[in-house]
C-alpha cells in the first residue's frame, strides 16, 4: 500500500515562498497602481503580511483600529506570503455596489469556496452565478417565507421550553438549585437552535440538542472551531488562498471541517430522508424545507449529493450561527443587568407566553435587544470575495490622497480580492458614536440608531444577515427564533458575569474564546440562577 504524509507546516511554508516569488512580480504591479492612493496600515510583516495581525487580535479589533488610526472607510493592507494587497471595504457606497447588483461578479475566493464546500457542501451558500443561484435560492424560499415561518411558531416555542427544561434540571443536579452556577451559555443556546431547526425544517426531534446525534454534530464542530483557530489553522488558510492546490491535501484543519459535513451526511440527513421518502408523493409532500428538497430531488432539479447537502447546510447554518449569536446576547445581559431586567420586566408584562405577533412587532426592547445583539455579535464577520471583472466602485466618503487629490471611485481590476469586515462595520465609532458599547436603547431613539448617510442598506440597516440577492434566505427565522428562546430564557431565569475576559475568533461564524484559555476552545461563561 502506498501512503501519503502532509508536508509538515515549515516545509509548506518554505515551498509556497518560493512559488509567491515567481507570482509576485505577475501579480503585484498589475493590482496595486490602481489602488496606491488607499491608506494602508502600518506594521506589515514580510511573510505574514497584515494577516497574522488580524488572526492575533480579537476579530475585527485590527479592522477597527486601522479605519480609526487612518481615518478613512477603505484600506488596503498587505496579504501573506507577498499576496498582492487586499481591498478592505467599510463604504456603505462601496459595500452596497458589491454586495447589491453587483454581487455575481464578486465570487468566494479559494479560501472560502472550498471551506463552504467542505463545511456544508455544494449548497445555497456555494454555488455561483446568478442563474444557478437564484434556482437553487427558489427551490426552498417558501420554506422559509415569513407566512411559513409563522406557522412554524410552536416548533420554536417547544425548542425554547425544553432548552428552559434542560437548563432547570442542570441546575438541580449541580448543588444547590438556588445558587448561581457557571455555564458555556453557547453550549445550551447551540442545543436550543439545533433543536428549533430540527423541529420547523425537518420534522426531527433532536431531543433538545441532547440526542446522540446532536451531540455528535455539536461534538464535532467543537473539534473543527479548536483547530481552525489555532496557528496552524491560520497557516493552512493563508497558504490556501495563495495556492489552492493546497486545498486537496489532508491537511488537519480541511479534514475537521469536512468531518462535520460528513457525520450529518451519514447519519441525521440520511435517517430523515429514509423515515420521509413518502413526503414526495402526493398530499403527503408538505412546505417544509425536508419536502421541498425531497420533491426537488425526485423532479430532478437537484442530485442526490445536492439534497443531502443543504440539509446539512440548514442545520448546521440554521443552528450554529444564530446558537452562538444568542449565546453572546445572553453574555452581554449578564453584564449589563439593568438592561436585563427592563427585557425581563417587558417579557413578564404578558401573563403567558407572548404570542407570535408579541414577538414579532410588539415587545420593542426585545426587538431592540434583538438587533443590538446582531450588531455587536454578527455570526459571519467578515465577507472575502475576488472580482472577477474590472469595476468601478463608488465611494460615499472619497478618500484624499497624499498629493491632494480627491478619489470618489476605485477600480478594481479583476483578481482583486476585496474583503468586507461586517464586525467592525457594525462597531465604528464614526458610524455608531460608541460602536464597542452594548446599548440596546440606541434602536428605539427618534432619529434611528446613526446617521442614515452612514449606515448599510441591509436589515436593519446592519449586515448581520448580509445585504443583496445573497443575503441569508433563513434571516425571518433566525430572527424569530432568537426572540423566542431568548425570550423564555430571560423570563426564567438570572444571568450573571464571571468577569472572565474573553476574545472573539473566527471558525465557521463568530465564536468567543477565554482569553489565556484559548486551547481549551470554545466557550462563553455566565452564571445562571433560576427565578
């Protein structure tokens, strides 16, 4: 038998160098005349370029920092390995013109594609090109429409009450139930999304995120999110996006992240499928995101692997991004406990469970909590795109370069890799006053939360969910979804701070780590009462 052994981290180092030379001289003039006069930052490393700045730091803290320190709303700062610079976008112009009409000749680069692949195969999330996209984009929109996220109410309120459930009966078996005990808020909040997606997409009881095949996904990414915020994990991604043959190798890191796509492949979608195939018939096939792809498949609009594929997408994007955004609100209340008692007085305004329309339209602190929560804890980050044709992007805030000459466009040649830091974004100052700041109250003032000149064209003007024809398809049940478990959290419960000091990190979405602590991996601390 033969076998192969990964080239072990400096080797790979040392080779890319010397491929990054011969493309230097290609790749670095054809680029860089064109976007010379947009600052760049300072404290480049030779190899590392900026990025080994960024991956130290908290996420998008250096993002922050340098749109502060230059003054301005686009940078470029250098990429690793001698990658010519990379476009960094914080213009709501610019932002609106990439991620708006223009989004289908801004394509995932060979970081993101194939880790979308990998994570959550060839799905929604993947595919590229107007056409494709906007039919696979048709083949479940229903599904997710805000009539049917409505009739998907009880699931939600059932995932809510068991996760209040589990909670209560761990307390009970830790102590003393009165006393305040110290839990990973996320690891509850994941189990309570797993379970709400479950429930409304799929009609499958993952016994509130503590069935075996709950804690195997959930086990699983735990192991990814380690590896993939480790060094090596950010060498593997800096030498993928210089050269993606590096993406066939059995790199740690690539197999983590396919791993979890596999055990939902193997396991729950194939279960699902199996238990389900009379939905394709008849009056059995219903709205739900399991019938619609099980017809579409049957009618031939998808293959087999595509099904299998975006039900591994919905539940893993339908759990795992808005479980840990959910998890950092619950963080930030256990801080802030005045705001925390205005939602829960708010929330026990209604003597029973707050009824859908409630939820949606009128319990304004929660809403407000809701979006303020979204802001400072988006679970994608950042975005990275490479232009595929030459363009001419506007700017609302033209940059003035060092002969005095004011730029109100840039052009981007193709190639140009061009990233949108959405954490930092929803976090400037200049935009937001005290963008760092966990303030709720700035949703309901009279003239809006900033200046409209000055904001993104996304919801609520916020680019939690992204903004364009590629905005998150599932944006109404997250929403949703938030509110309710948060909601029935809230109304049970008091949450409290360790004072642990904690750093964000990016694996598959925005994931929070204890600073000095970041070997143990994921994890957000607070301590929990019952009421």
């Amino acid at each position: 038998m033969f076998s192969y052994n990964a080239p072990d981290g400096p080797t790979l180092v040392y080779t890319a160098l010397l491929f990054a030379l011969v493309a230097f001289g290609w790749s670095f003039y054809r680029n860089r005349a064109l976007i010379k006069f947009v600052p760049i930052p300072g404290g480049a490393s030779w190899i590392w370029g900026h990025e080994k700045i960024i991956f130290d730091k908290s996420t998008g803290t250096a993002y922050t920092d340098w749109f502060t320190t230059l003054g301005t709303s686009v940078i470029r700062i250098k990429g690793a390995l001698l990658k010519s610079d990379i476009l960094v976008v914080a213009d709501p112009a610019a932002i609106s013109h990439i991620m708006g009409k223009h989004i289908y000749q801004y394509e995932h680069n060979g970081i993101v594609r194939p880790r979308i692949a990998r994570l959550l195969g060839k799905s929604l999330g993947w595919v590229e090109g107007e056409s494709e996209h906007k039919r696979m984009r048709q083949l479940v929109s229903s599904s997710l429409s805000q009539d049917a996220v409505r009739k998907g109410y009880q699931d939600l309120l059932d995932a809510a009450e068991n996760s209040r459930a589990a909670i209560e009966e761990h307390l009970h078996k830790s102590g003393s139930y009165a006393d305040f005990k110290t839990i990973n808020i996320t690891e509850w909040t994941l189990q309570a999304t797993m379970d709400a997606i479950g429930r409304f997409g799929f009609g499958h009881d993952f016994d509130g995120g503590r069935s075996n095949e709950a804690r195997a996904i959930l086990g699983a990414w735990r192991n990814m999110a380690k590896t993939v915020m480790s060094p090596d994990g950010f060498l593997a991604v800096m030498l993928i996006r210089r050269f993606g043959f590096i993406n066939k190798l059995p790199l740690k890191a690539l197999r983590a992240q396919g791993n979890v796509r596999l055990m939902i492949h193997a396991g729950v979608a194939k279960e699902m499928v199996l238990r389900n195939q009379n939905l394709t018939s008849g009056s059995a096939a219903g709205n739900d995101l399991l019938s619609r792809l099980m017809v579409a498949q049957k009618n031939g609009h998808i293959s087999e692997g595509e099904m299998m594929d975006h039900i591994s997408m919905f539940i893993m994007a339908g759990s795992e991004t808005t479980g840990q955004a959910l998890g950092a609100a619950v963080w930030e209340l256990g801080r802030n406990p005045d705001i925390q008692k205005r939602l829960r007085d708010e929330v026990h305004s209604y003597s029973n469970e707050p009824t859908v329309d409630d939820l949606m339209s009128r319990m304004p602190y929660l809403d407000a909590v809701c979006r303020e929560g979204l802001r400072m804890h988006p679970s994608a980050p950042y975005m990275e795109r490479d232009c595929k044709k030459d363009d001419v992007v506007p700017l609302r805030h033209p940059i003035t370069d060092n002969d005095g000459k004011v730029h109100t466009h840039i052009f981007i040649k193709a190639g140009q890799t061009v990233i949108i830091p959405i954490h930092s974004v929803q976090r400037l100052d200049s935009v937001w006053g005290d963008g760092s700041v966990f303030r709720p109250e700035r949703w309901l003032a009279p003239g809006g939360p900033a200046p409209a000149d000055l904001l993104t064209n996304g919801w609520s003007n916020t680019l939690a969910f992204s903004e364009g024809p590629r905005n998150c398809i599932g944006y109404r049940l997250a929403i949703l979804e938030f509110k309710v478990i948060l909601a029935m959290l809230i109304r049970n419960f008091q949450f409290g701070s360790t004072g642990d000091k904690m750093c964000n990190k990016f694996a598959s979405s925005l994931t929070s780590v204890i600073i000095g602590r970041e070997r143990e991996g994921p994890q957000l601390p607070v301590t929990v009462a019952p009421l």
